[in-house]
C-alpha cells in the first residue's frame, strides 16, 4: 500500500510540473509582452472607445457699420506721402506712394475711417473641436476648460474671420476702383483688404449668440462611421484656462453602459517613463481630404515624461514630449499600464503658430479627481469596458472563439460601440479561416492552475488508497493478533472472498464439502498488489495513460502568445 501511494504521489508531482509549465504559458502576462502586441496598440484598443470627439459652437448675427473715409485726415496723409516722395524718403512713382499711404491707413485705421449706416448684418456659426473622454458610465465626460468656452476677445475675432470675409473684400474694392490700376496689384490690394479687416473687427457686434456643447457619437450598429451624430451636452462644472486648472466637467443625458477608462494616481509615473495622449488632432479634423471615418478615429502618440512643472498660481503640469496638436486639448494622458495619470491641456506654438514638440503639458490626474469630487461624481468602471477588455485579451492571443461571445455580449450591452462590429466581423472571419487558437476544453483542469492539479492528485490517491483499505477491512478475516494465527472465522457469504478462486462469481458459496470452509493461511500479498484483481496497478497504469496522454497533448498544443 505505502510504495502504491509512494508511486501514485511521484505520478501526479509529474502532471502538477506538467501543469505548471502550462499555466505560466497561459496565464495572465504583461501588455508588452503578451502576443508581441506593443503596449501603445493594447492601451489604443482598450481606451479609444471612451475617448470622444467634443464640439463647442457660437451661432449669431455679426453686424457691422458701413465705413467712411476722412477726407480731411486722408488729404493730411497724401500732402506727407508727397513730402516723403520729395525728400527721398520713398520713390517719387504713383504705386510707390499709394503704398505709402495704404501702410499708413492700416496702421491707425479709425484715424482715417469712420463708422456710419447702414448697419450691414449676416448669420454666422463658429467653433472648434476637442476631446473628451467618459468618465462614468451613465455619460460624465472629462474635457478642457478651454474646449468648453471662449473669451470674448477671442470670440470676436473667431466671428471676424469667418463672417467678414465678405464685407472686407468690397470695402477693399470700393477704394481701390478710384486709385484706377491698382486694382490687379496684389500687394496694394493686400494693404487695403488688411485695413478694413481691422476696422471692421473693431466696430463689430454680436447679436442673439447662442452656445451649444456636443459629443460626436455613432448610432446603433457600431461603427466610427457617417451615421454619427453630435448628442447635446450639459455643461457641469468648468475650471479657469490654462495656467489655471484647465478641467470642465460635461454630463450627457440618457447614457448607460458608456465605456470608461480607469483613472490612476499621480504617482504612477515620474521623469523618464512613457506617456500616451489619445485624442483628436485638428490637423485631421479640420482637413477636407480626409474622411469623416479617419477624423472619427482618435490618434494615439507617445513620449517621455520630461518633467513636472508648476505654474505661478500653485496649479501643477507635467511637461512631456509626446506631440500633441489643436484638437488634442481635453484629450487623457495614459502610463504604460493603461490608467489615466493627466489630461492634455497645452502646447507651445512657434511665432507663425505651429506646435512645437517637446513642450506639451498635461493636466495631472489628481487635479482631475479633486474637480469630480467637487461635484461627488465617482468614477467607475464600465461592465461594457471589462467585458470589452478581456474580449481584447483574448484577441490578440488569437482565442477567437473564446473572444466571439464576449465581443457580442460588449455589443448587447453597448449597441453604440464604435469598434465592436468590427471586431466581432475580423474574429469571425479568423475563425473560419483556421486561424483560432483557443485551448481544447478537454484540459481546463490543466489550465486551471498547477496547485489545484497537485490537491486533485492527492486526493485522487488517498480516495483509492481508503477505498482499498475498506474492501480489505471488509473480505479480510478478523481475529486477533497476527496473521496466521489463532482460530479462523466463519466464512461470511455477503463479504468478498479473499483469494477467490479465478472464475468463481464473488456471491457464490465456495464448496469444499459440509460444513463451513477451514481456514487456510494464505500466501503474502505482494506490496502494492493488495488483492488477486490487480485493480491498483490498473490505477497507477490509468494515471501514467493519462500523463502521456497529457504530454501529447501540451507537446501539440500551439504556443502561447
């Protein structure tokens, strides 16, 4: 009995070692080295269904005076570009001093235009776009202060820019008809497009401004497609522009199941490690040639932690070079391990206006959790992103149709999704062509862990070890001390001979003529063989089929991602 168990205890050591091995394969493993999947394209995967694209519009009715030309001061001026023409200052020829006289009208242009009626008026719209990320699943969204309102000095030339157009080139026209030539001359008309621009920025009035906040979502079916819509959003909370605490809070209403990204702590990340901003540049959203599918799409950029910095009124930023463009404000900065540690907030500009890499900054995360406590919104994850995320762990090991169900669970959940009809189109199609690597179901016991396979072990031996001794307790004689000696029972018909005869039927009353059987010494049992069926070597013999059968198997089995 002791070298059975002995031996069946060295058989199930071998299939725990066996099962180890398998788990430390199939097991959870680090998001940059599971599948060779680089850890910018899980984090993207896992996030960009949470990160939306924001929108902010002013609509109104621009109005502006008709302008007046000062003769009097305009013949001032003409009398000094006379005297300059004379004295050397500038060339004597005609183009030469309307030019002169233009650079000197837009410099000061109130100093030789007056505002008069008619008032002229048109109906103009204006924006701008940012990113936004979902915070809670019943629709509060994280942005940038900036992405939700605009000063009014800003606003008054966004309008200036998009609604005068119109007004500037006739003013322009109108002077430039009575100098004669000097309509085709590219930089005379320049100067005189460029004074009216002024002027009428100046003199311009915005009447019945209205402003609306929207979320760019896809309808039901899924799809960063045509079919999304802007879904009005309620603004809740807003904070003060960079260097301030750039952070506005919006709640969309009706939502459920949105999917969410998990929000990390400041110490998550220090000087040197890898930041990832996902969000909107307005380099693909504000250009034409691009589809309303590709603009749709977030995009994802990385780069190191440079440094944290402190603004004059006590806010933090962390500076990174990771690039960020307009668009990109309100957008979350994610670790390596996929938490958000910021929002993106700011980037320097060059003297012509383009963004300079290598000066971006964010926002820290606890700056983020201080303004939602402010307004007791908790954050919380989404079933739609956990179920989303083990599907996506699944995927990119190639467990398509163990990924299948949980995509379609993610869709019932969320019909909205923007990417989960994708997904469950591309592991449809992996699965039908081959392409699966799902584990058989045949081992899960396997797959379960080694320490569970070491306690079913054990336990497998001890119940045939116990189950052994009972039928040895009940078929052996009983008597007192050894073996072979004292008196011998009587032969009991309901327990199993011991020794019985080969062919005999177990219930079967062995004759040996009247009267009960004598009994006899019987020859000692082999260790390990405790009966004349041999049924314990069949056990070890069972267990040792099943290792190599398990052996097989693994040896066959696809290697882990």
């Amino acid at each position: 009995m002791n070298g059975y168990i002995r031996k069946s205890l060295t058989l199930v050591a071998a299939a725990a070692s066996i099962a180890l091995s398998t788990v430390a394969v199939a097991g959870p493993v680090l998001a940059d080295g599971e599948n060779d999947v680089p850890a910018g394209t899980r984090l993207a995967a896992r996030a960009h269904p949470a990160v939306q694209l924001t929108s902010l519009t002013y609509s109104g009715q621009v109005v502006v005076p008709t302008p007046e030309i000062k003769q009097a001061a305009l013949q001032a001026l003409a009398r000094q570009a006379a005297s300059a023409a004379l004295s050397g200052k500038i060339a004597q020829d005609e183009r030469s001093i309307a030019k002169y006289i233009f650079q000197k009208m837009a410099a000061d242009p109130n100093a030789y235009l007056r505002a008069v009626g008619p008032n002229r008026s048109v109906d103009a719209e204006v924006g701008g776009m940012c990113t936004g990320w979902w915070v809670t699943p019943d629709g509060y969204m994280v942005t940038g202060a900036h992405c939700v309102e605009t000063g009014d000095e800003e606003l008054g030339a966004l309008f200036a820019q998009q609604a005068l157009r119109k007004f500037n080139k006739e003013d322009a026209a109108v002077v430039l008809q009575q100098l004669g030539d000097y309509q085709t001359d590219e930089e005379i008309v320049k100067l005189a497009t460029q004074l009216f621009v002024t002027f009428n920025s100046t003199h311009l009035k915005i009447q019945g401004l209205e402003k609306s906040l929207a979320v760019l979502q896809s309808l039901p079916g899924g799809g960063v497609d045509k079919t999304a819509k802007p879904v009005p959003a309620e603004l809740v909370s807003v904070g003060e522009s960079y260097p301030g605490k750039d952070f506005a809070l919006l709640k969309v209403n009706g939502q459920q199941n949105l999917p969410t990204v998990p929000l990390g702590d400041d110490g998550d990340v220090q000087t040197g490690d890898t930041l990832y901003i996902s969000g909107f540049p307005g380099l693909v959203t504000n250009t034409a040639f691009f589809s309303l599918e590709s603009k749709l799409d977030p995009a994802l950029t990385e780069g190191p932690y440079n440094a944290k910095r402190t603004a004059q009124t006590g806010v933090p930023y962390i500076q990174t070079q990771a690039p960020a463009y307009h668009g990109n404000s309100g957008g979350p900065v994610f670790s390596r391990q996929g938490k958000v540690v910021g929002m993106l907030i700011a980037g320097s500009v060059t003297d012509g206006g383009e963004n300079t890499e290598s000066q971006t900054f964010v926002l820290p995360v606890s700056v983020i959790k201080e303004k939602l406590n402010e307004k007791n919104v908790k954050p919380a994850r989404a079933l739609t992103s956990t179920r989303y995320d083990e599907a996506l762990d699944d995927y990119f090991k190639h467990y398509y149709s163990q990924a299948l169900p949980k995509f379609r669970e993610v869709q019932a959940l969320f019909p909205n999704h923007p990417y989960v009809a994708k997904y469950i189109s591309d592991t449809q199609q992996a699965i039908s062509s081959g392409k699966d690597e799902t584990p058989s179901s045949t081992l899960p016991w396997v797959l379960a862990g080694g320490g569970a396979v070491v306690g079913l072990g054990v336990v497998m031996v001890l119940v045939i070890a116990l189950g052994r001794r009972r039928r040895r307790s009940a078929s052996a004689p009983a008597f007192p001390g050894p073996q072979g000696y004292g008196p011998a029972p009587q032969w009991q018909p309901a327990a199993r001979p011991y020794g019985l005869p080969p062919g005999a039927h177990p219930g079967a009353r062995p004759v040996a003529g009247p009267g009960p059987r004598p009994y006899a010494p019987q020859a000692p049992v082999p260790a390990g063989r405790p009966d004349g069926y041999g049924g314990d070597d069949r056990h070890v013999a069972d267990l040792e089929r099943e290792i190599a059968e398990l052996r097989r198997r693994l040896g066959n089995r696809p290697e882990g991602p």
